[in-house]
C-alpha cells in the first residue's frame, strides 16, 4: 500500500515542479507556455526584500489604481506589486 502511495506523490511533486518553472508567453498573437529558467521573486515578498536580492530595478513606475498596483522593471523580468508585496513576477524577452 505504501509504494503506490509514494509513487503517486513522486509523480504529483514532478507535475508541481514543471509548472513552477514555466512562463506564459505570446508569440505571434497566440499564447503558448514555456519552461523558464528566469528566476524571479516569489510572490508575498516585500520591495525591501527584492531589492535585497536582485538589486535596483532599472524602471520603477508609480502605484495606479485601488488597491495600489506598482510596476518595476528588471532586465529579464517585470514585477507587480500591491502595496510592498509582490503579486506576480513575469519573465520578459526572447
């Protein structure tokens, strides 16, 4: 009983693990999914802390919007956040 059990896990931790790693792009007007080696903030840390990590950005724009959404930008990556935490970090380029 407990070999299936542990082979079920091993194969939904796999799954978990290509998704983390993958990035939602457009090409030519359609939108297609790929695996990123980009590594980006995780979401629900604070501007401190990814400034701390991946130093200045190279853009900041001002917080739009209620709740406030900012935007900084990085070379290969551009993260949102709401108020001092991030939302979402979205890799950019070819």
């Amino acid at each position: 009983m407990k070999l299936p059990l542990i082979s079920l896990s091993l194969a939904l931790a796999s799954c978990v693990a290509a998704v983390a790693f993958a990035e939602t792009v457009v090409v030519d007007d359609q939108v297609m999914v790929r695996a990123s080696t980009v590594e980006r903030p995780a979401r629900g840390i604070t501007m401190t802390a990814v400034e701390a990590k991946f130093g200045s950005p190279a853009n900041r724009y001002a917080a739009v919007g209620t709740p406030p959404i900012t935007r900084w930008d990085y070379a290969g990556f551009v993260v949102y956040f709401e108020h001092e935490r991030v939302i979402d970090a979205v890799a950019i380029g070819p």
